[in-house]
C-alpha cells in the first residue's frame, strides 16, 4: 500500500486522519479503538471559557451566598476556592489522553478575552498538548462592529497566543470571511503554524408550530465538503502553513479529495459517531487503495494535485465556473422520473 504517512504542524502522523474535536475522545478506550483503526492525531473538545467562568461564578454564589448569613450553615460548606471549576478537569483528561494514546494530542481552545486565550493555552502546553487549536467564533451583533475589527482582533489573539506557548497552533476558521486567503496569510506572519477549514455551526431552528427555538445537533454529509475543497485548492502553495480540512469528510475517496486540493490532515467527527472505528478502518483502507490506483507511491506526491497552482484551468476555481455551471445544468424532461 502507498505510503499514507504526513506531517501537519510539524508533527509526524502515520495517517492523516484526525480525530476531531468531539465526544469521540471522552472515552479514552474508544478513542484508542480509533487509533487501532487508523486516526494518526486526535484533537480534544474545545474547552470554551465562558463556561469556565459561568461555572466558577455559579460555584461562588451557592457557597458565598451564605457568608455573614447562616454562621451555622456556612460552616458546613468549604471554601469555594477549595472546588476545581475552571480548566483542570479539562486539563486532567488531556494528560490521561496523553499517556494512553502513542498519536499526537492536540488541545483545544475557544476563548472570549485576551487573558483567557493565553492563560488556557499555557496550561494546555503544560498539561501535554502536542500543539493547539484555536476555535475563532466570533457572533457580532454590534452595529458599529466591523469585519475589519474582527479580524484585527483575531490577528492578536493568535499572535499573543503564539507567542506565549512553544508548541504549534493551529486556527480553526469559519467559511464566512469576505477575503480568506489574505486573512490566512496574516494568521501566519501572527505566528499560526496551520489553519483547519471550515467550522461547522450549530445553529438553532424556529419551530413555527410550537414558536420555539429548537438546538438539534445535525452530522454532516460528504455534500459539505466542496466549500472545504475549494478553500484548500486556493491556499495549498500559497502560503506555508499545513492545512486541514474538517467538516463533509467520511469517506476514503472524500479524504483524497481533500488532499488533492491541498490538505496535509483530515479532521473526521461526523463519519466516526456514526460508524465508529470499523468505518475508520474503512476509511483509511479505501485511501490507501485509491492512492494505489492512481499510481501515487505516497500521499505527498497526491498532496495539491489539484489545487489552484497545479489544475490544468485556475478558473475552475474561480468566479468564472459559477456561471459554467449553472450552463450545465438541464431542466429535466417532462414525465422523466425522478
């Protein structure tokens, strides 16, 4: 079989499929059960801190709440700086992944404030992580706000957060910035090591029945990878981080798809609640057989194949093929089944 080894953020994976941010590594056993069937790194789920701190705020008012009220009661309760609310359960279980799995571990972060951001990572460094990633998610609802004031904070977070911590970071994006590769090239003079695309958000649906607001959580299918492909095929080249694809990837020809267009790793989420470790075993296997067919010896020589630089036509990848293929397309025949 081809050689299916990669390196992104500098670190040595035997595959380049990556555990995502998910539940999937709660459970440390299930997550060696996906090293076994091929994951070369797994990322952890975001540790958010404004949860952090809505946690450690709540723990404060139930057990301060009765200072200078109840002497008796309060003499019941510990200090509630004796109660570990902020990032160390976090931290726990990232040192227990550490020790149990022999694959790069890589801690994430979602933060709110300057301090927040590089204080967490600190931790993270300490408690074992093999690089970071951080999870921009900023919902603007000012009307003075700017995306130029986004960015522009965005930029310095990643540079304070690079330069407090010795180890990778990498930024997770989302697919809605008006100018994402001359974005991406200032997260690299910040100091990112590699970019993953896109977020996939969790929006809420208006049940017009009820009139409530419904938070269900959908997987993702193989038809949201193309947003991810298209990214990719721009930056590959471009600019010299390593690039992730994450969202719409499960399946083995999905995975190749990614690295065709420029991807050094695959976050996979979705396909692994679904399927779990069989499918990917699966997934791995059929990679490696399609690599195979194609005649590539390994995933480097696969790697930006058909990224913007190297596609026979740049325009496929620009605005031009919009209008191509909306010429392609036929109404179907009247009485043709459906």
């Amino acid at each position: 079989m081809a050689d299916l080894t990669t390196t992104w953020l500098g670190l040595e994976l035997a595959s380049p499929f990556v555990v995502g941010a998910s539940p999937v590594a709660d459970d440390i056993p299930n997550l060696r059960d996906h090293v076994d069937a091929g994951a070369g790194a797994v990322v952890l789920r975001s540790v958010f801190e404004e949860q952090i701190l809505a946690d450690q705020l709540a723990v404060h008012r139930y057990i301060d709440s009765y200072v200078d009220t109840d002497a008796e009661a309060r003499s019941f309760l510990p200090e509630s700086s004796a109660f570990s609310v902020g990032a160390e359960p976090a931290l726990a279980h990232l040192a227990r992944v550490r020790a149990a799995v022999d694959v790069p571990v890589v801690a994430s972060l979602n933060g709110v404030t300057a301090g927040g951001w590089t204080d967490i990572a600190r931790q993270m460094q300490a408690a074992g992580a093999d690089a970071i990633e951080l999870n921009l998610y900023d919902l603007v609802t000012d009307f003075d706000e700017t995306s130029a004031g986004v960015e522009d904070r965005q930029q310095q977070i990643v540079a304070s957060v690079a330069a407090t911590v010795e180890i990778p970071v990498t930024v997770k994006l989302s697919p809605f910035y008006t100018a994402l590769p001359s974005f991406v090239r200032r997260l690299e003079q910040a100091g990112a090591r590699g970019v993953a695309v896109f977020n996939r958000f969790y929006q809420p649906e208006v049940d017009p029945d009820t009139l409530t607001v419904d938070r269900h959580l959908h997987l993702s299918t193989s038809a949201e990878l193309p947003v991810r492909l298209h990214a990719l095929a721009l930056l590959h080249g471009r600019v010299g981080l390593s690039l992730a694809a994450t969202g719409g990837v499960h399946t083995g020809r999905d995975a190749a798809k990614a690295i065709l267009c420029g991807a050094h790793a695959v976050q996979v989420v979705s396909a692994l609640l679904a399927g779990g470790p069989a499918h990917l075993a699966r997934m791995h296997r059929d990679l490696g057989t399609w690599l195979d067919e194609m005649g590539y010896r390994s995933l480097r020589e696969a790697r930006g194949a058909m990224s913007f630089e190297n596609v026979p036509d740049p325009h496929t990848w620009e605005r031009v093929n919009y209008t191509r293929i909306l010429e392609g397309w036929h109404a179907p025949r009247a009485g043709a089944d459906d």
